[in-house]
C-alpha cells in the first residue's frame, strides 16, 4: 500500500511505525520505510524525518500546476551547457515538484527533430523518473503509467506552441501583405 510520504527522489511504497528502540544506549522512535523499487529498507528516527527529507505525498493541486508547466512552453537559454546542467540538477534535487516539472519542459525533445545530448537525455530521464514517482503516488498509478502520462502532456504542449506560433507567423504574413498592397496602391495614386 503506498502511503501519504515521498522523498523528494524516490516514492516511498511502505511507511511502519516501528516503535521504540534501544541502539548504543539511546532510545529512540524509529520509522521504517521500504522502497520496493530499489528493494531497500531504511530506519529513520522519528526527530530526523524532516531532516532526511522525508515529506507529505503532494497535493492533488499542486499536481494540477506541474502539469501546467508541463504544457508550457519551454525556457531556452543562452548559457554555457555545464552552467545550466548544474542549474537543472540543483531544480532536480531541491525535492520541489514544480522546479523538476520545469527541468522537464526545458529538456524535452526539440520539435525540429534534433536530438539531445547524452547529458541532456540523462537530466531529462532523471527528472521525468522522479516526477512519474510522486504522480503515481497522488494518482494511485504505477510508475509506467506515470511517465506516460507525463510524456503526452509534454507532447500535447509542444503541439499547441507549434500551433501557436504557426498563427503567429499565419497573421504576420498576412499583415505584410495588406501593407505591401496599401503601399502599391498609394504608390500608384502618386505616379498618377
């Protein structure tokens, strides 16, 4: 059964409280978590949870707004590529899902085909994993499910800033035409 707490990198399958416990001397609560995934167990202190990183599952809404910057349109950047690889990667641990949900957007495939470096893919595949984690958590989905879903909205919002921008360039093209016809019309009532 998946619970109401996440990592900010792995989604936690399993949360047991698991009591009280002697170790070197000191009593202490512990928790412990299971990561199926991973085939991991760990036993956190109940006093360290907040500092290790453990933290409620997200909300349904916040859920709602990283799939709204997913839908965006991508950032383009004019730095050095390792300058923004170290900045995708601080978003990518910082734990908020709406700074991984960005690093997402901005590496997804390129709409004219070219393909993205090795690093970038890899930057890419990390945030998309950790962001398909927490999704199937709050969803109730598996992980698979997950980053398809993730992928299509991706793929729907690269569709509709290609539409966009084909208007864009649609009404462009036709205002240059009105004003080169009003600019051959005035020209010819001077000539006459």
């Amino acid at each position: 059964t998946r619970v109401g707490f996440a990592r900010h990198y792995d989604l936690v399958e399993r949360v047991l409280p698991d009591g009280p416990e002697e170790i070197g001397g000191h009593k202490l609560d512990l928790i412990t978590i299971s990561f199926d995934e991973n085939k991991m167990t760990l036993r956190v202190p109940v006093a360290q949870a907040r500092v290790t990183g453990l933290r409620k599952l997200a909300t349904p809404e916040t859920m709602a707004q990283v799939m709204t910057i997913l839908a965006g349109r991508p950032r383009a950047s004019r730095q050095m590529w390792a300058k923004r690889a170290q900045e995708f990667q601080a978003k990518i641990n910082s734990g908020d899902l709406k700074m991984v949900a960005e690093v997402c957007r901005d590496l997804q495939s390129a709409a004219n085909g070219s393909a993205p470096s090795y690093s970038q893919r890899n930057l890419f595949e990390l945030a998309i994993d950790r962001l398909a984690g927490e999704f199937a958590g709050v969803a109730g989905t598996d992980k698979a499910d997950a980053i398809v879903q993730l992928t299509q909205k991706l793929v729907d919002g690269r569709a509709a800033d290609t539409a966009r921008s084909e208007q864009r360039a649609d009404r462009e093209r036709e205002e240059a035409e009105v004003k080169s016809s009003e600019l051959a019309v005035s020209l010819a009532a001077a000539s006459v």
